[in-house]
C-alpha cells in the first residue's frame, strides 16, 4: 500500500490517498486544540495513543456488528482505513452532565442521567459546530432520515461496548463524540476516532479528569492522562 498525496490536514490528524481509491491513510499528530482552535498545544505521544485506542476499539465494535472504516494499523501514528464521504455531524452522546451540556442548561457537571442523551452538532468550524436536530439535519440535506436512525442505533451501540469496557478498567464515560461516512456505495460506517480526545473519561474512584479536558481546562498532567488511560485499556484487552 503506497501512501501518496495529503488530501487533508485537520487539526489533530493528517489524511493521505493511497493508490487503492477506496482507502486512505491516517496519520495522528501531538497537535491539540480546543475552542474550536482559539487554544493550540502540544500533547506529547498523544498521536501515538490516540492512534492505538482507536484502532483498538474499532476492531472491538466491528467485532461487535457495528460497521466501522478499519482497514489495519500501519505504524504507531499510521492507520489505513475506507475513505469516507463524512456525514457533517459531530453525535455526541452523554451519560452524565459535563462541558457544553452543562453550560447550556446551568447545570453542575456530574448528574448521572437515568439513559443516556444523543445530540448532533452540524459539523462546520466556520459556524462553531451549532447544535441542532432531526428536522433541521433533514432541512440541511446532510442526512437522510434512515441515516440518522442507523446512525443514532450505531452510537447508542457504541455507547453500550464502550461504557462496559471502560467501567472494567476504573474508568467512568462521561460522554463522547462520534463521526460517521458513507462508503462509496451508501453504506453507513463509524468513522475518524475514540480517544481521550473525543470522550471524557473520568476515575471511577476518584472522578479525576482522564482526557483532554486536563488540555482544554489548564489542569497539568496531560500526558500522564492520557499514558493511564491507555495503560488501563492494554491491562483490559
Ligand atoms: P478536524 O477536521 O476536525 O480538524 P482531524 O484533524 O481529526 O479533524 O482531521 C481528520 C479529518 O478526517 C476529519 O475531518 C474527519 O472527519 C476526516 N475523516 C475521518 N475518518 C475518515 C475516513 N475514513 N475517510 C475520510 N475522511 C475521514
Ligand atoms: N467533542 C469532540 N469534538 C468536538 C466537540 C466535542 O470530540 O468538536 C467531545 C468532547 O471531547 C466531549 C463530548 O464530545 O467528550 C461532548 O463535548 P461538549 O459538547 O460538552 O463540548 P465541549 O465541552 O468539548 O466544548
């Protein structure tokens, strides 16, 4: 497999063609940003466990019946994966209050909600990922309805593997953002990644911040963070 041209650069990954047109290459970067990149820093071997935890669960949810764009690691930063047509929504999925949740409707963070919440964010920086709903993606055109209820399927299904799994390691999920595509022939895959960077994680024992909210919020012990996360998980497997 021959990585060829940057077809994107985000902030926290780059993304390669490849001379196979349905697969395209990953590549994890240490960049982080938050505020939708008003604050910028580096988290040092982040790319690294951010690569190795998405693949890792990847594997597990397809495993598990949920359609994902896994191809095979290639290298400690490098994953091939389908090359996607992303659906412009950030699903976001939540078992206790925290960050814009609780912001919005003036709530403390850690209220465990009795079943968990799914929203989506229309994925546009220019707009600041604006929240929104079922009739307003529909108006929008970015999905059609049958996408959004397999969608909302697929991430409550995430949410189920992904609760247990981290419960098992000390670990409580808060909440976690999750982007799906469409394969070349319509199918819809789980997409992009599952990293300290898009979940909050916190100590099960003592509710310590587990992930980039340590970044986001000025904390100290980033790296640490992150290094116990997929500590506890390689223990797990
Ligand atoms: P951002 O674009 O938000 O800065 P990243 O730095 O993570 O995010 O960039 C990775 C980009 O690749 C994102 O826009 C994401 O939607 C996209 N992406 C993730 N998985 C795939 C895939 N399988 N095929 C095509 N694009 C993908
Ligand atoms: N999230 C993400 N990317 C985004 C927005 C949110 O990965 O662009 C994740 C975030 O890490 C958290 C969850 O989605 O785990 C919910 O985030 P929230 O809406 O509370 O927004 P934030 O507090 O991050 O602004």
């Amino acid at each position: 497999m021959q990585k060829l041209q940057q077809l994107y650069e985000g902030k926290a990954k780059r993304v390669y063609a490849t001379d196979d047109p349905g697969l395209v290459i990953v590549d994890y970067k240490d960049d982080a940003t938050a505020f939708n990149g008003a604050k910028k820093g580096t988290i040092a071997g982040k790319g690294v466990i951010n690569n190795q935890m998405t693949n890792r669960f990847m594997a597990k949810l397809e495993k598990a019946g949920i359609p994902t764009h896994f191809v095979q690691e290639l290298s400690e930063r490098e994953t091939l994966v389908k090359k996607v047509s992303i659906v412009p929504l950030e699903v976001i999925v939540r078992n206790i209050s925290a960050g814009s949740f609780a912001k919005r409707y003036g709530v403390e963070e850690g209220i465990v909600f009795d079943a968990p919440t799914v929203e989506f964010s229309y994925k546009c920086d220019a707009l600041d990922d604006p929240l929104l709903n079922t009739s307003h993606a529909l108006a929008l055109k970015l999905a059609a309805r049958s996408e959004i209820e397999t969608i909302r399927k697929y991430a409550l299904a995430v949410n189920d593997f992904l609760k247990a799994f981290w419960s098992s390691c000390g670990v409580t999920l808060v909440d976690f953002k999750l982007e799906f595509g469409r394969l070349a022939d319509g199918t819809i895959v789980l997409a992009d990644e599952i990293s300290p960077d898009t979940c909050r994680l916190w100590d099960s024992q003592t509710h310590e911040k587990l992930d980039k909210d340590r970044f986001r919020r000025d904390l100290g012990g980033v790296e640490d963070a992150y290094a116990e996360v997929m500590r506890r998980m390689k223990e797990a497997l």
